[in-house]
C-alpha cells in the first residue's frame, strides 16, 4: 500500500494536440484533468494498460495543462495536488505509452462534446476505445456526459468503457475529498485514497537559523506545490540526493516568536550537512499536534525534543511491521 507499482519506463509525451503526428496503433485512451493521480485515476490507467496490452495497441492518456479550473475561473482559490512533472511521473509508474496533453485554452474550451469526439478522438487520435470515469464531464460547459460520451462513441464507431468509482470507507475516491482531508490535517486518510503518501517538494532557502540556536536546525523550503496540508507539526520522511532521512516539519507562523508569514520548515534527523540551495522532497506520514505559542524558549525546545522522540519511535514501529511482513 502506499506506492504505484513501478513499470519498465518508456512513456512518450506528446504536449499539444498540433503536435501529435503519429497514428497509434489500436488506440486505447482515457482522457480527464487526473488531479492527483488517486485510486480510481490509476484503477482507469491500468485497465487500459492492460487493454492495450492485450490486443496490442497503445495506451493513451489525454490529460490538461493548465487545468481548465486555472483558466475558467482564475479568481476562485484552487490548489492542485501534483504538479504537472509529479503527475506525469506517477502516469509513467502505470506503464502507460502516451500522454497527450492539450494546451487547454480558452478557445478549445468553447468546443461542443460533439465537436471534441468529432475533431479530437475520432478525427485525429482515431481511438478505438475510450474508458472514463463514472462522472467524467467534457466539453464546452461540461455539457458532456458518460451517456453523450457512449452515444457519440457509438456514432463515430469506438467503444466506450465506464469505469464505477473505487471507494474507500464507504465513499468514492476523489481529488476533491483528498484536499479536504489534507486541509484537516488527516494525511493518513489522504494516502490511502492516493495509495500512497503526500508529498510537497521546493528548494531549501535561508531562514532566521533559530533552529540552529534551539539545537534542531531546520531547512526552509520554498514550494513548488500548491497544496499544503493543514498547519501543524508532522512526522516526514525527506528525500534528499536519493537518499531518504526520517524527519519532522513545522507548517505556520512560528507564534512564539510572534512571527507572521506562513513557513515550512523540517528537522532532519541525525543530519547535519549544508544544502542550501538544493531541492528537497517532504513526505507526510502522521500529524502529530497543532503549533502552539510558548511562553518560554526552553518550554519550546522540549517540545521540539518529544516531537522528536515521537517520530523516531514512529518509525521504529514502521521497521518493526515491515519485519514480520506488515505494510506501511
């Protein structure tokens, strides 16, 4: 649990429909935003995988950049999960062949479901068959359905596969209810609707070193994710040079110090080289407690130091399950 099965690695990506020149053997194609790259996204990508495997065709993935909500509505607040190059990652892990991603404008928003399956699938790409989501939308106004997508299908002769939403604890799997889960703080749920954990990643830039002084010095990021998860004190795990150190991250306002600008700032564990400068990857395993306002220094850095012991007793008890065959 927890991580998308890694594949032999070959995936062509293809950015802007203008750009595709090729015609595709037997073309399997999902299409959608895949914000996330969650249980039900990757449920959809290994059927058609395996699809195209099976009949020896090409699995395709039509995908959006930006996302249409970036252009449609750019004064609403919307935090992506991945970022672009995080999510293509993922798509790759799968095994899938292609990624098309269509420069989403304006303009090709305006396209009718018609006019998308007409130009897009049927005329260009040629698929031969099509899998979605249960709730899968296209078209201008989201005016198209799974049942106008089976009609259209069936119009211009490919298939059309829909794929029931993977639920987990009785509720379906999706983009919208892991960033709420994440904005509560509960990482845990959050990984098991992505299958595995969430992640943020940035460059390590200077802080106020008062880390340094309590005895935990800390890296300071600067993200290149959107999405932060709720406020708080969290045991991580970093990711550094391909190499992975047990950590623990501090997401606010640092109160006691009556700072106000949000920081994100992690103690690395048993750590002590320089690496300013570099880029760093955060894995959020277990939210431990809000940040909280001291009244005095010395009171903070003993709770720095149980936060601390916490996080090294919670992965100890992580090797301790993966011994006897557990999963993390």
């Amino acid at each position: 649990m927890h991580g998308v099965a890694t594949a032999e690695l070959s995936m062509k990506i293809i950015k802007g429909l203008e750009n595709v020149q090729e015609k595709f053997s037997y073309p399997i194609l999902t299409l959608g935003n895949f914000d996330g790259v969650h249980l039900g996204h990757q449920k959809i990508f290994e059927m058609v995988r395996d699809r195209a495997r099976e009949v020896e065709g090409t699995s395709i993935v039509l995908t959006f950049d930006p996302h249409p909500q970036k252009v449609l509505s750019p004064h609403k607040k919307f935090y992506l999960l991945n970022t672009f190059e995080e999510k293509i990652r993922i798509i790759e892990s799968i095994g899938i062949d292609v990624v098309i991603c269509v420069t989403f404008t304006r303009e090709f928003a305006n396209k009718s479901p018609y006019e998308f399956v007409k130009d897009v699938l049927h005329e260009q790409l040629e698929v031969r068959e099509v899998y979605v989501g249960y709730d899968s939308t296209f078209g201008k106004g989201k005016e198209g359905d799974v049942q106008e997508l089976k009609y259209l299908g069936e119009k211009f002769g490919f298939k059309v596969i829909v794929v029931p939403p993977i639920t987990v604890k009785g509720k379906p799997v999706s983009s919208t209810r892991i960033r709420e889960l994440l904005k509560e703080g509960n990482v845990e749920e959050a990984a098991l609707l992505l299958n595995r954990w969430y992640s943020i990643d940035g460059e390590i830039v200077r802080g106020k070193a008062r880390g340094k002084k309590l005895g935990f010095p800390t890296a300071n990021l600067k993200l290149h994710h959107e999405l932060i998860p709720k406020g708080g004190i969290y045991i991580v795990r970093v990711l550094w040079r391909n190499k992975t150190f047990d950590g623990v991250l501090n997401i606010g306002t640092n109160p006691t110090f009556h700072d106000e600008k949000l920081s994100i700032e992690v103690h690395i564990l048993d750590f002590n080289q320089d690496i300013y400068g570099d880029h760093l990857q955060v894995i959020f395993y277990k939210r431990i407690r809000d940040e909280l306002t001291f009244s005095t220094v010395q009171e903070l850095i003993e709770q720095i130091a149980k936060d601390v012991e916490i996080a090294r007793e919670y992965f100890r008890s992580l090797e301790e399950q993966q011994a006897v065959g557990g999963q993390p």
